[in-house]
C-alpha cells in the first residue's frame, strides 16, 4: 500500500499541489487532469525525485525517502521526457539499466527480449537509439519501466507519440500487470485511461478533485448530457447558451452533444455521460462556465 | 462470550519466528559498506561503471601528455628551487574532477537523469564509486610521475613533492564532494570545481616564487596530518554519498 499523506509542493514561492491526501492498492490508477496541473510533479515525488515541501510518502508505513535502494528497488518509472544515450541500441540500453536495477545479467538476458517482443521492438534490437522514431523510444521506455518486474509501476504519459494500434497493445499490457502491482498513469488523454483504469484522479485547483472509479464520477453528469441536431447558422448562438462537450457534421447539419443543468426541452436527446465529459465539464474555460 | 477463550493461540515457535520476520521488515536495514561497494561492484561491473570509456581514455592521455611534457621538456631554474611543485599540485586534480564529473554531464546531456535516478542504484551512487576508483587511479598516477620528476630534477625531492601532491588531491577530492553535495545545480557546481582550479593557476603562473615558498617551508608531518584527515574525510563523505544520498528528493531546486 502507497499513502500520500498530506503531501504539498511548492516551487518557490508558487504552490503547485496542496494537501493531497492518496491511497494506492494493487489496479490501475489513471492520474487525469490538463497541462500544468501538476501531475508530473506528483509523480516527481513519488519517484523519490522531489521532496514534498509538506506532508509524506509512506510504503507500507515507512517514508519512502528512508527506504532509499529498497524503495527504488520496487517501482519502475517512465518519465515523460525519457531520455536514452544515442549510441547504444535498445539492448544495450536495458541491459545498463538492468545493471542499476540490481538484476543480474542472467536475468537480464532472458527478460529484455521477452520486453522488446511485447513493444514490438525484436526488429530494432541492433539498431542505435539515435536513429529510432519518437514512438518507438517511448516504447523502449515502457519496457524499460518493467525491467525490475516492478511492484509500483508509475509511468508519466506513456502513450505520448503512440500510433492507435500500439495504445491498444500497451492497454492490453497494463491490464494484465495490473493484477497484482500498483500502476499509475498519467495523461491528459482520457481514452487512454476509460477502459483500464480501476480509479480516476483528477487534480484540480492544486487538489484532489476526485479519486473514484469511472461509473461514479460520471454519475454526477447523470441527466445533464443531451445530443442535439440542428443547422450550422444556429450553433454559434447555441454555443454562447450552453457548454458545447463535441460537435460533429452529419449530412450536412450539425450534431451537438451538450450540457444542461436546467430548463430541459423535451425534444433533445439525453445520452449517457462520459469521462470525457467529466473532463470537459470540470475543465472548462471559466468564461463558459458561467453559462451553465 | 465463550468465543474468546476457544480462540485457539498458534505454537510459541511460530509467533516467534513470526515475530523476529514482522521485526525484520520493519528495521531499515542497510548492507555496511564494503558490502555494499563489493555488491554494487559484482553488479554493475565494469562495463557499466566505467560506461564513458572513450572520454576517459582521451582525459587520461591528454593528462599523461601533459605530464611527459613537463618532465622531458622543463627548464630548471636555480632561482626559485622549486618551480614544479604548483604544476604538480595541478595535474591530478584537474584529471579527477574531469573524470568525476562526466557521468553527471552524460545524463544531464542526454536527459537520462530520471531514469539513472530512481534505480535501485542509482547515479550518485555509481558517481561516488567511480571517485572512489578515480581517487586511487590519480594517487597511483601522479605518484609515478612525481617519482619521475624527482630523478630528472634535482630540486624536486621525491617525499616532499609526494606529501605536497598527495595533499592537493585528496583537499580537492573533499572539496568536490561538499560542493556536490552543498551546490545543487549543475553550472554552480563546474564554475565552483573551475574556480577552484583557476585560482592554484593563478598563484602558479602569477607570484609562483611565494606560492612555493609557502608550500614548501609547510613541515612534512604537518603533510602527513593533513594527508590523514582529508582521507578520512573523504571515505567518510563517499560512504555518506553512496549508502544515505536519499534523504532529499534527488533533484533539489533552489528556492529563489
Ligand atoms: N522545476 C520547476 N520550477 C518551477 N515550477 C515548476 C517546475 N516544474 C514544474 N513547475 C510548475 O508546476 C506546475 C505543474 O507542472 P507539472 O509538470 O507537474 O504539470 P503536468 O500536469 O505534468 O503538465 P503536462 O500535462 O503538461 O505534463 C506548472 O505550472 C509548472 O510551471
Ligand atoms: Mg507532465
């Protein structure tokens, strides 16, 4: 069990999260929120990288600044901006890494193929890092993350620069490892995570907004999402009355899923809320806000 | 109500071993620190330890050309008797801070910081393994070429350029280690490492005549204490470095 208990941050004098209050048992946790909200930062801690200005971290009850090796020693971390050294390929790279992991070479040699076949990289395994494309370096990051067969597996945005067919593929991967280990993503990619995570966090204003599973964060939209279809000339008075959530043509007319809290007109189409527009919704720019 | 009493208790055995694992788990146990040297060592190995062969090996060529220069082309000069002795305080100093470091320029170059970071061993820790092997590498190499600067020049003696060497190097070890520690960023801490090499230029080439008076009327045995408590201090800052370089986060910003 991983407790964030009471953690805040500051960098100088500007608060970035305050107060955060978290608890991690084995599943997937997706950290959601926009740019700049701090997710990287939370996860910085969490990674022993950034001490918290208040509050601690604790692993089974102790700070997991004391346990040092033997903290480090359990999680696996993706950075968002992963770094490599250009003149080593894939292999070379794991097997370094796998040195300062603490896993002995053996182990190493019989875990980095079986790591580079699940990214889909067998093909790549001679070729020099510098010459790799920016998907193909995350994927060596995935893998990477999962060398030490971590009990905290923490990546930050790692399906940054991934073409459809490899977020499936890492999808179907984070789901099998999440049976018995703690995961925590980030993103700001919300179908990333609606289909894998068993809870959402969402930071908002410095704070934890919600740490819930996805059915019950969407409840709180229950009867506020509508889909309506109407002519292009309507839909920038439209706008300027409601929170417009996605807006797409069809045949000619526009098809506008929306949010309203009142005055329900019976001819619009209630749909079933979603993360996303959770995400819209509590996101939203605070000039719209006031029309809702 | 009689639920209680029927509780059956395991055997004592059990609850003792049971006890001694609890106990065990909780203590924060650390291998000592030869140990830990010795497993970080069987590890990592070389291969990774010494990672950045090619700047090493251009490093240690560019010192030992300096060296040779200094011993086959060095004019003695009668007047002051001991012109060598601020260039051979120089030499090994410069090398080992060049070579301690390049794995901090490496990760900060190539952004693999993060990742060196949160291994289990992670970059300070194989930094201050490889001052530990560097340190005795630049001891063993400078005291060659001191050997051999004493038999070519007569006013260098051997034992007190030795202590006057040995000295510098093992002050600048320290010093590079606190300034590790104390100065968080990275240009801080190459413009401390600079200065500090800069400013024994600076008595070198300018008012070399009372620079080297001083270091030579300084008693050997008072050399030789030096010598002892900067080792010490040194073992003990790198010991610090490897087994407790986590109190703080490990990337530290300095609040301004
Ligand atoms: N080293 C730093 N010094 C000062 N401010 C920082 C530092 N790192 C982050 N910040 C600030 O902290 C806030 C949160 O940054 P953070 O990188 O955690 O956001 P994020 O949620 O990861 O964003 P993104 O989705 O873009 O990755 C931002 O306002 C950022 O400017
Ligand atoms: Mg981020």
């Amino acid at each position: 069990m991983l407790t964030v208990n009471s953690v805040s941050k500051d960098f100088g004098n500007f608060p970035v999260l305050q107060d955060i209050q978290l608890e991690f048992s084995n599943g997937v946790y997706g950290l959601l929120a926009p740019n700049g909200a701090g997710k990287t930062t939370l996860i910085k801690m969490l990674t022993t990288l950034l001490f918290p200005t208040k509050g601690e971290i604790l692993y089974e009850g102790q700070t997991i600044f004391s346990m040092g090796e033997r903290y480090r020693d359990l999680i696996g971390y993706l950075p968002q901006n992963f770094g490599y050294y250009k003149n080593y390929n894939p292999n070379q790279y794991l097997q370094y890494l796998a040195a300062l992991k603490g896993i002995s070479k053996q182990a190493a040699n019989e875990k980095i193929p079986q790591l580079l076949k699940l990214v889909a990289l067998e093909d790549a395994i001679k070729k020099k890092m510098g010459k790799f494309s920016g998907g193909m370096i995350q994927r060596v990051g995935i893998a990477q993350a999962m060398l030490n067969d971590p009990k905290i597996l923490i990546l930050d945005e790692p399906t940054a620069g991934l073409d459809p067919k490899e977020r499936v593929r890492f999808r179907n991967l984070l789901s099998d490892l999440a049976r018995d280990r703690i995961v925590i993503l980030s993103t700001h990619i919300v179908s990333d995570v609606e289909s894998i995570a068993n809870e959402i966090i969402m930071i908002k204003d410095k704070r934890v907004l919600y740490k819930d599973s996805i059915q019950s964060i969407c409840q709180q939209l229950d009867g506020k999402v509508y889909e309506i279809e109407m002519d292009f000339d309507q839909v920038k008075a439209f706008r300027k009355n409601f929170l417009s959530l996605s807006e797409r043509q069809d045949n000619g007319r526009m098809n506008i899923r929306f949010i309203a809290e009142e005055n329900i007109r019976p001819e619009w189409k209630r749909v079933k809320p979603t993360l996303e527009d959770v995400f819209l919704y509590q996101y939203q720019d605070k000039e719209v806000e006031q029309k809702v | 109500m009689n639920d209680e009493k029927q509780f059956s208790y395991p055997d004592k055995k059990i609850i003792e071993r049971e006890i001694t694992a609890i106990v065990k788990k909780g203590k924060i146990e650390r291998e000592s620190f030869p140990r830990l040297l010795l497993s970080m060592y069987r590890q990592i190995g070389v291969r990774f330890l010494i990672r950045d062969r090619k700047e090493i090996s251009i490093a240690v060529t560019m010192a030992v050309i300096l060296m040779f220069a200094v011993l086959t082309s060095g004019q003695e000069r009668y007047e002051s008797s001991s012109s060598f002795y601020g260039i051979i305080m120089l030499v090994s100093p410069i090398l080992y801070g060049v070579l301690s470091l390049l794995p901090f320029l490496h990760s900060k170059i190539n952004g693999t910081f993060e990742v060196e970071m949160t291994c289990k061993y992670n970059l300070y820790q194989l930094a201050a393994f490889r001052m530990l092997i560097f340190s005795v590498f630049c001891f063993l190499l400078n005291t060659v070429w001191v050997l051999a600067m004493a038999m070519k020049f007569s006013t260098v003696h051997f034992v007190q350029a030795f202590m006057i060497s040995t000295t510098s190097l093992l002050i600048f070890s320290l010093l590079f280690l606190y300034v590790f520690t104390v100065l968080k960023k990275m240009i801080t801490k190459v413009a401390a490492v600079m200065s500090w090499i800069g400013l024994n230029a600076l008595f070198v080439f300018i008012d070399s005549v009372v620079y080297q008076q001083l270091l030579v009327s300084v008693p050997w045995y008072l050399y030789g204490i030096v010598i002892c408590l900067s080792a010490y201090l040194f073992l003990k800052k790198i010991k610090e470095f490897i087994i407790q370089n986590q109190r703080e986060g490990a990337i530290s910003y300095v609040n301004s």
